[in-house]
C-alpha cells in the first residue's frame, strides 16, 4: 500500500508531528484501511493514537458509544452515525482529530436510497462541531471502493490541519 499512498500519508504523519497533534480513526466499510497506511510510516506512532475498526453495529456501540436507536432509526450507514462515530472516537480516545467511514463497499448490502458505493464520512475535532460529507464511489469493485474511502479519509485529515 505504501506505493500508492506512501508520500501523501508521510507527509500527512509529518505535519501533524510538527503540531503536536494525534489522530484517531473509526472504520466500518474500510475494515481498518486508514490505520494502516497510516501507521506503514515510520514514525507514526507520534501520531496515531488508535484505530477503531468497528464493521458491525455492536462494535460501534460497544467500543465509539453510537447510540443503538441511532442506528437503528437512520441505519449504520448514515450522517448521523458517522458523525456518533467520529465524535466517539475523540470521546474514547486521547486523540485531537478523528475521522470515521462507515459505507456499502459491495457488491450487496445496497437497500433503497443507500447503493453500493455510498461512503459516509464524520470528522471531528476537539473543541470545534464535528463535521460529515458523504460520497457515491459507482461503478467501481468492492476494493476500489475501500480505496477511494481510505483517500477520502485522508483528505479529511488533511483538511482538518490545514
């Protein structure tokens, strides 16, 4: 993986270590993706504070707190339950900035208005409102998929430094 993300993501551990600042992340659809080529850097670890993989609806009750009538009302993949899950992750961690993914990667599990390839994303900071955006990858493979939710995650990461 280091290949296709290995300048971007050293540069990313870098500027977060010049400020001091840890990240968090929550991952369903992704299965832990982010942390990994997050931590493939060397010296990561200044940075990275933890990685929740939470694929199942427990996972994300049990370990980021996300309300089960939450995710019962606007199922898992949701604004609302990526935001529980990023604020979560900040709550559960000692982490400044965290950032959650939680999506239909495919090739089944679309229901109606949620098809294959609808990526929600949360991100949340300390002391500043958590913040979401939600992304459609079509036409692509599961992997891809996973791929382009890893990448979207990162510019959130980005973005929250900047």
């Amino acid at each position: 993986m280091t290949e296709l993300f290995g300048e971007r993501t050293a540069a990313l551990i870098a500027r977060y270590a010049e400020r001091g600042l840890r990240i968090a992340t929550a991952e369903s659809c992704t299965g832990g993706l982010v942390a990994a080529l997050l931590t493939e850097i060397p010296g990561s670890s200044a940075v990275v504070e933890r990685g929740f993989v939470t694929y199942s609806n427990e996972a994300k009750t049990e370990l980021l707190g996300v309300d089960p009538a939450l995710i019962a009302r606007h199922g898992a993949v949701s604004e609302e339950v990526a935001l529980a899950m990023a604020e979560g992750a900040l709550a559960h961690s000692r982490a400044d900035v965290a950032v959650s993914i939680t999506g239909i990667a495919g090739p089944g599990g679309a229901t109606p208005g949620k098809p294959v390839g609808l990526v929600h994303f949360g991100l949340a900071r300390r002391g500043r409102p958590a913040s979401h955006c939600a992304r459609t990858f079509t036409g692509l493979d599961r992997t891809r998929v996973r791929l382009a939710a890893a990448e979207m995650a990162l510019s959130l990461f980005e973005a929250a430094i900047e």
